[in-house]
C-alpha cells in the first residue's frame, strides 16, 4: 500500500514545511469529539489544514461536517479561547454568519486534555475558495476586494455593543497598546518587559533606535488620530483564506478570531489593506517597486463604505496607520518563535524582514505612492 504524503504547513516563506504541531490523529478526534455530544459519532478525517500556528481537521460525524481545531496550551488556554467565543457568539446573535461554536457536554466551548486546548465548529456555509493560500495572498479580484470591504463594515456594525475589555495577553493576538500610545517607545518597552522570551531575543538588538526611526518618519500625529477612534472589538486577521463566498461573490462566512481584540475600525481596516494589498512574500525578490494594488485597497474601502461611511479623517488616520499597523502582532510573531516553539531563524525573520522590513518598504517610492493613492482616492462622505 502507498504511503501517505506528508503532511506539510505554510513556511515563513512561500515554501511548505514540516509542521511545528503534529497533525490531529483519527484515535485523538474521536475521543475530543466524544466531549462534544451534538456531533455525533465520528466517521473519518478528510484533510488536515495547512496554517501553522495550530492543528486542525475536517472531522465528518453523524451529525455533520465539523472543524476540529488544536493548540498548544501555551499558546491558547481556555480562558484565552473563551475570550474567542464570546465575541464569536455575540456576532452570530447580531446576524453576522459566523461558524457555530460547539458546546461540550458540561456546557464549555473548550476541551483541555493534556498540553492541548481543543475547540470545535460546526463546518460553515460558504466556498472555502482561498483555503490553500498563504498569507499575504491577494484577493483573486477586485470585486472579492469590495465583498470583503461589505462584509468588514457589516461585522463592525454588529460588533459596536460587545463591551469586553480588551483581551489578557498572550501569544498571537493582535493588541492594541503601542500604536495609539503617546510615546509609542515607552509603551513598547513596557510590552517586551512582559514577554521574557521576546526581551531576551531583543537584548542584543538596537529594536529601541529601529522602532524610534519608524515612528519618527512613519507614525507623526497617529497617537492623536487614534485617540478620536472609538474603542471595538475587531477581527485583526482579516485575508481571503479566513471568509467562505458565496456564489454571487459576497462573502458568506467570517471565521477564525484567533487574533480578534478591542482596537478600532480604522486598525482592522489597515490590517485588511496590509494583509492583502501588498504582496509582502515578493519583497526583496527583485521587484519591490510593483508588489502593492493600491486598487484593490481602494476597492477595501469603497465596499466598506457602502455599509459604514468613512470621514476624511478616518482615511488619513488608516493611511497613518497602514506602514505600523503590523507592529505589535510582528512582535508577538518574535515571541512565540523565540519562546514558545524555540526557532531563532524564524524570530530573525520575523524581527528583520516583517517587524522593520514592511514598515522600511512604505518609505520607499513606490510605498509612498500606494499610501497617496488611498489618501487621495479613498471614498469620503
């Protein structure tokens, strides 16, 4: 009998690579689906996700299709999951689709056994048409651009009576406490002091001098544009892979809130605009100049705009943020390679080429050219 292909992650880069976290076995779903009693029996696993911070699996039971989903408790507690699920459960009951949150047989939304913290969700309408893209993939069209702009306005809207703080900290979040700071550095220090890992990688490094100069020549005024935002819990991670579409192109389906966290509309607007506007795996491979579609940022904004008006100085406010709003979740990067998962090369990286190296590009010609075309073209009312 043939063996099985491996099974292989999305890199740092554009190449696949073996996985941090083992893949979820058959005899380990079906005995964290047992804690789960509205899925039923198991009846087989039918593929292994390819992103690399968890584990997870498309589970088939007798009742139905389910996402089984792995981490390392280091990484995610139940509490830290919870934290998930209660913004999670409000969107659902404001009507934005959502994947279904299992429950387990105490009435929890988290199995604990071990190292690992298991959650489970009922598979979600939609095509999963980005499934297999890495990160920083673009959008296939600019009308997919547009659709998730919709969909973006439309969660934020749902989202504005959800009231929880902001969430404790812990790896892989998207927080919000060094970009809206009065002195940025300051607070940067205060967040690397927490994180001894990230400290200790950071202590031969000049990140004080490199954060100083970004900020100097890339943040001028932003922590006094942020401070007329108003506070909201966000979905921070937001790319083609983590929406399902619908046959008309809308976006069915919003999942994965790993990194959800109270910030404000504006933050989760440039993340979307960072994370699919500007093609950051070609950096550095020759062409710099040409990996940004300042259109399809434009197209972010105007699909927003047809749900939540955006003024002019929400506009310049995400183009003041777009060159940092990486930062503090580049950071984090640093701290779980360097800590949690022991990869310094990785945390170099991570440190070098994402944390300093995206904020250098929009320095560049062709960086300040894509910020002044969503300044000057960006939809205002």
């Amino acid at each position: 009998m043939a063996s099985q292909p491996a099974h292989l992650v999305h890199g740092m880069g554009t190449a696949m690579e073996a996985p941090t976290w083992p893949a979820i076995t058959a005899d380990e779903a079906e005995a964290v689906l047992a804690r789960f009693p509205a899925a039923g029996r198991m009846t087989g696993l039918h593929w292994h996700s390819p992103r690399p911070f968890s584990a997870a699996t498309l589970v088939h039971a007798t009742q139905g299709a389910f996402l089984l989903k792995r981490h390392h408790a280091s990484v995610r507690s139940i509490e830290g999951l919870a934290e998930e699920h209660a913004f999670i459960a409000h969107l659902a009951g404001a009507g934005v689709s959502v994947a279904e949150v299992m429950a387990t047989a105490d009435g929890g939304s988290v199995v604990a056994r071990g190292e690992w913290s298991y959650e489970l969700f009922r598979e979600a309408p939609g095509a999963d048409l980005y499934r297999d893209s890495l990160s920083w993939t673009p959008f296939f069209t600019h009308a997919h651009a547009h659709a998730a702009g919709v969909a973006l306005a439309t969660l934020h809207l749902a989202a504005r009576d959800f009231m929880a703080p902001a969430r404790r900290p812990q790896p892989l979040v998207a927080s919000f406490t060094i970009l809206p700071a009065a002195d940025p550095i300051a607070a940067a220090e205060v967040y690397v002091a927490a994180r001894p890992a990230l400290a200790a990688f950071l202590t031969p490094r000049p990140w004080r001098r490199d954060l100083a100069r970004l900020f100097g020549t890339l943040g001028e005024g932003l922590p006094a544009l942020l401070a007329a935002q108003v506070p909201l819990w966000t979905h921070n991670d937001w790319h083609p892979s983590n929406l399902l579409w619908a046959g008309d192109g809308s976006v069915r389906t919003v999942f994965d809130f790993g990194l959800a966290d109270r910030t404000c509309a504006v933050h989760d607007i440039a993340t979307a605009i960072e994370r699919t506007a500007i093609q950051w795996l070609k950096l550095g491979q020759g062409d710099d100049a040409a990996i940004a579609d300042p259109e399809a940022a434009i197209a972010i904004l105007s699909g927003y705009a047809t749900i939540r008006p955006l003024s002019r100085a929400d506009i310049a406010t995400i183009v003041r943020l777009l060159p940092l709003v990486h930062l503090e979740f580049a950071l984090s990067e640093i701290d779980y390679f360097a800590g949690i998962v022991d990869d310094p090369d990785a945390a170099t990286l991570a440190c070098d080429d994402y944390l300093v190296g995206h904020a250098d590009w929009f320095l560049s010609a062709a960086g300040q050219d894509f910020l002044e075309r969503i300044g000057g073209e960006g939809p205002v009312r």
